[in-house]
C-alpha cells in the first residue's frame, strides 16, 4: 500500500532522511515514533508528492510518487486525507467552511450532500456547536480537531495524521484514538499516525516503527515500547540522564 | 568617497537582481492566473471580498495624499505662473499632470505599500503555516483560490482610486487656485474640463483614460506581485517580513518603470 525504499532526502546540505525504507499494508495503523527534527513530518510529505525523494523510492498505491506526473498526483492525492501539525486551517473561514472547502473546491458534489458530510464530519469531532468559529477563536487542540474532520470529510483511503493528539488534554486524546481505530475498523482506512504520545500509539498502532538517524531504528508491535531494546530506551529517554535514580 | 560609491553601486545591483528574479517568478504566475481566468468559472463573491479588503479601504488614505499633491502642484507651478502673470493656466497643467501621471502613480505606490504588503504578509503567513502545502494536498488550485480573486481585484479597484485621486487632486488645486492664486473658481473650471477634452478620443480624454488604463496594468502588476513574493515565503516570521518587503520593493519599481514605458508609448511614439 504504501512503501518507501531506502529513501534519502537532504534539505540544503543538512541529510533529514538517510535510506528509510519500511511498508504500511492496506487496512493496517502504523505509527511513526522519533525525536523532535528526526523526519516525521518531512516523511509524511514524501508520501503525497510534497517532498521528493533525492534517491530511493516512495510508492503508494503502487503509484512512484517521486515520478508521477501531476494528473497521477492529483488522483492519489484525493485519495488521501492528510492531518497537518498545526491544524493548517484556513482562518477567514469559519469551522464549517473549513471542512467544506475540499468537497466544494475539488469536487463537484450537490450543496446538499456537501451539508452532509460536513455536518457528520464535525459531528464525528464534537464540534458542531462552534462550527460558525474563526480558527483564531478556537483553542489549538479543537483546531487540530477542525483539521481532522476536513481529512475524512472527503472519504480518503489513506490518511496521515500528524501528532494528531498533541496538545489535547488526556479524554480527548482517548477520544481522537477511538477515532482513529473507528476509521479504521469501520471504512478499511489504512493509516500512518505521526506521534509522541505512548499511549495513542500503543492504542491505535499496529505496527510502531521509531525514526532515527534518517531511518526506522527500530519496528514491530505496540509491545516493542515496553522492551529493553536499547534503541527504544534511548528514544524513551531512559539512561540518557547521567545519573538516572531508577 | 570611491568606497561609498562602490558600495551604493553594489547595493544598486543587488536592488535590480532581487527584482528581476522577484519579477520572473511573479511573470509565471502571472500566466497561470491568466489561464485561470480563460478557462473555468470565475466566482464573484471573493472578488468582492477583495475589492473592499484592497481598495474600499485604501480610499481615505488616497484622497488625502492626492488632494495635498494637488495643492502643492498648484502651489509651485500658480507661484511661478505668477511671475509671468499665467496663474490662469494652473488648472490646465495640475489636471493634466494629475490624470496622465501623478493619480495613477500615487494610487500606485499607495496600494502597493497598503494593499500588495498585506497580500504578501497573508499569503507569507499561509506559507509558513503549512496551509498552502495542506491546499496542494487537497488539491485546490492555489492560483484559482487565492490569486485570482486578488488580481481581478485590484485590476477594478486600482484605475477606481485612481479616478478618485485625479478629482481630489483637481479640487486641491481648484482651493489652492481660488484662495492663494485668484483664479476666478468659473475660470478654473472651463480651462480644466477644456484642458482635459482637448485630446478626446471617442469624446473620452485621452489624459484620463491613459491614466486609468496604467492604473489597470499597476493594479494586476501589485497583486501578481505581493502573491507571488508570500507564496515563495520560508523561514517563518521573518521570512514573512522579507516577502512583505520584497513585495513592496519590486511592485513600486516595476510600476515606475512601467508608468515610463506606457507613457513614451501613448504620448512619445503614437502622438508623433
Ligand atoms: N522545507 C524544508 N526546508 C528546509 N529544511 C526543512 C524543511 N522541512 C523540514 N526541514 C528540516 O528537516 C528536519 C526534519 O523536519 P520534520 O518537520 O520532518 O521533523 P519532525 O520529525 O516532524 O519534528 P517534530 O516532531 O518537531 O514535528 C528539521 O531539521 C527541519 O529543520
Ligand atoms: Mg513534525
């Protein structure tokens, strides 16, 4: 479904990604763990067309993302829904338009059913009762809620979500995981969870694989958190501190 | 002495390199939104939404600059008319250098400081913010969405201010003519309107709607530009700052330049 190999991508002369490579099959969660500036986000990029590869290749649904031209983009790209870091919401609209605007701009789809899917896309975010709000009149976390609502709001069969839960307190984490699994169990999505959170990407996750290096450091099931994989220990932060109590 | 003039000759030439290359990225978009606007629909409403953002708004700053530049004209050339005992002559020669020049300059470089600025500031900040990266996901088309409806925008709202800045310039003149230079108001205004119908063109003034018809080309010329530097913006905050800036910098050169170029063409080769 989706598959990078051996990817290296540098911005400037400073290398960010050096020879990833791991796969996400169709219907799995697979989460992306690693250090703040490790290639997170920048690998998220690289599987919508954003960001090319400077070698090696990313397919996703068997389309080469870094070869495909901007017909074969734009169509994969309406298939994906992608949750940005900070929301990215558009602030002269207000919550509902937001979510709107990619049925409106890129489909055409009848107002009516436009109604529909926003109304059950907000709904699906608890935030039909702000949905008149400006982005600037909503906390960050509710914004990273808009953001999500307008990532399912065109029914993608990928979606990426970029620490879809920082800054949000603990029930709503728990609830935006229970979103994530729904999507999943429900409509088949295949998904790539960006977090720092160990407890939504112990819930959501099928497969963990944690970034370092410009590559996946270490892989495998939620379990591997708990291990004493030393690669995992240095990325937990355990033993990094020159004199740990524990 | 040698040092200053090397160093002022350096910064000249880094001047022009930003601008040529601000000036060729904005020429690509400039096409685009050309293409945009051949081909599909055209919605009103957020070129409405523009047209007051960008130009309602600027109207009150463009009286009053054009209303003291029209005094002040009126000032210097009635004082020296004077001398001859011409100070008749003043409406004729603030109104003609009112409408061919000085209202779509100053409408100009006004709308470019006020209105380009902010374009490069809002569409900087969208840059920085991943919102035009999340748009590219979406697939909306940028040029579509966002610069379309701005250029249209100033394209209406530009020659619009324009106009009103010729009439304000005109009645400060008119104040200044009646009040320091004892220019019957009666005299004032036929030498004026004949003045400005002594070049008719399908009984339009030509003064004025060569006037307008730069003002068009600076309007489009300021939007295409202030989108063009925000969507290339990087860095953050700062290279909000650098967009805005370089915005400004690049629309004001290249509409003077511009206002020269469009000048010798209606009045230097085609009159001769
Ligand atoms: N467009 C870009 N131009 C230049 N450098 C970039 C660009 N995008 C990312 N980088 C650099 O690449 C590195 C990885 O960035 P990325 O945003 O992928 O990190 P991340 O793992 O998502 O971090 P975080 O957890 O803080 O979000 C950073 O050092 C960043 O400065
Ligand atoms: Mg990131």
């Amino acid at each position: 479904m989706i598959e990078f190999r051996d990817v290296h991508k540098s911005f400037g002369d400073r290398p960010v990604l050096q020879g990833l490579s791991f796969h996400v099959r169709k219907g799995e969660s697979y989460v992306i763990m690693g250090p703040s500036g490790s290639g997170k986000s920048t690998t998220l990029l690289h599987m919508v067309g954003v960001h090319r590869a400077d070698r090696g290749r990313v397919l996703v649904q068997g389309i080469d993302v870094a070869d495909a031209g901007i017909e074969e983009l734009t169509a994969l790209r309406q298939r994906i829904g992608m949750v940005f870091q900070g929301g990215a919401l558009l602030n002269w609209l207000n919550v509902y338009d937001n979510v709107a605007l990619p049925l409106r701009e890129t489909r055409s789809l009848p107002e009516a059913e436009v109604k529909e899917r926003v109304e059950e896309a907000i709904k699906l975010v608890w935030l039909w009762s702000d949905r008149e709000k400006l982005p600037s009149e909503l906390s960050g976390g509710m914004r990273k809620r808009v953001g999500l609502a307008r990532a399912i709001v065109t029914r993608p069969e990928i979606i990426l979500y970029d620490e879809p839960t920082a800054g949000l307190d603990p029930a709503m984490s728990l609830q935006i995981d229970h979103l994530i699994l729904d999507m999943k169990r429900r409509l088949g999505v295949t998904s790539v969870v960006v977090t720092h959170d160990i407890p939504c990407a112990t819930r959501v996750g099928d497969r963990i694989g944690i970034i370092s290096g410009g590559r996946i450091d270490v892989e495998g099931d939620p379990g591997i958190l708990d291990s004493r994989d030393p690669c995992v220990l240095r990325f937990l932060g355990h033993g990094s501190i020159p004199g740990d109590v524990r | 002495m040698l040092a200053a003039v090397g160093n002022s000759a350096r910064m000249l030439y880094g001047e022009i390199l930003v601008s040529v290359r601000g000036a060729g990225a904005s020429v690509g978009l400039l096409i685009d939104t050309a293409q945009r606007l051949v081909s599909g629909r055209v919605r009103i409403r957020p070129v409405l939404d523009q047209m007051f953002a960008g130009g309602v708004l600027t109207i009150p700053i463009v009286v009053l600059v054009s209303l003291f530049m029209g005094m002040v004209l009126a000032l210097q050339t009635g004082l020296e008319l004077l001398k001859f005992g011409q100070q008749d002559l003043v409406g004729v020669i603030v109104s003609v250098a009112m409408c061919r020049e000085i209202g779509p300059i100053i409408t100009g470089i006004i709308l470019s400081a006020a209105v380009g600025s902010a374009m490069a500031a809002e569409l900087g900040t969208m840059s920085v913010s991943d919102e035009l990266t999340a748009l590219d996901v979406m697939t909306v088309d940028k040029t579509r969405f966002l610069v379309l409806p701005r250029v249209l925008a100033l394209a209406v709202m530009c020659p619009i201010l324009t106009l009103f800045a010729d009439l304000v310039g005109i009645v400060g003149a008119g104040i200044v003519g009646v009040n320091r230079l004892n220019v019957g108001l009666q005299l004032f205004i036929t030498t004026t309107v004949e003045a400005l119908r002594g070049t008719a063109l399908f009984s339009l003034p030509k003064d004025l709607y060569v006037g307008l018809f730069k003002a068009i080309i600076f309007g489009i010329v300021i939007a295409v530009v202030g989108c063009a530097a925000g969507m290339r913006a990087t860095n953050g905050a700062q290279g909000v700052g650098d967009a805005t800036r370089r915005a400004v910098r690049i629309s004001i050169l290249l509409i003077v330049v511009l206002n020269y170029i469009l000048t010798g063409l209606f009045f230097g080769v085609v009159s001769r």
